[in-house]
C-alpha cells in the first residue's frame, strides 16, 4: 500500500464516505444519523451540557417543551431541569418502618 500524507488521507476518507452515504437508502441513512446521534448524546454525563446542545440547536422554547413531553413533575424551564438534578427520596418512606 502507497504511503500518504495526513490530507491525502483525509481526502480519502471524505470520498470513502460520500460513497457510502450515495448508496444509502433514505431510511438506512436516517437510522444511521439517529444510532450515531443518540450514542453521542448518550454520553454527554452533564445534564446542563445536553440541555445546552438543545438549546442552542433549536432554542429554549423546544428544550422545555421536550422537558415537559419527558416529565411527570413537569419541570416548566431549563433552569428547573437543572435544579432538578438529584430526585429527593425520603429517609423514610414507610411510616410504619422505624429507624433506631
């Protein structure tokens, strides 16, 4: 195999993956953008920093509705969601359970 230079490999991979994507179907490209997507999000570990994707991407109003569709305290804005980063559990749930 030829030796080549950082662009030139660059430039290769570019064409190798026009090519790919000009023979994908419409649906096969779509559930490729969306397993890719969804792995890249997935690994976002700050909260803050997925609501800011979000609301940079499309805007605030999108990031709370999305909020709202995914919530059953339905946290109203993204400053909620924020503040809402650890869920409150009681210390004791069960009023007939006594701690000593």
């Amino acid at each position: 195999m030829r030796q080549l230079t950082s662009p030139q490999w660059d430039e290769l991979i570019a064409q190798y993956v026009e090519l790919i994507v000009d023979s994908m179907e419409m649906e096969d490209l779509v559930q490729f953008v969306t397993s890719t997507m969804t792995e890249e999000l997935s690994e976002i570990q700050c909260r803050e920093a997925l609501c800011d994707e979000i609301k940079y991407t499309l805007d605030e109003e999108i990031l709370d509705e999305l909020i709202d569709n995914v919530t059953s305290e339905k946290c109203t804005t993204y400053e909620e969601l924020i503040e809402s980063n650890t869920k409150q559990y009681p210390i004791n749930p069960d009023p007939s359970l006594t701690i000593k």
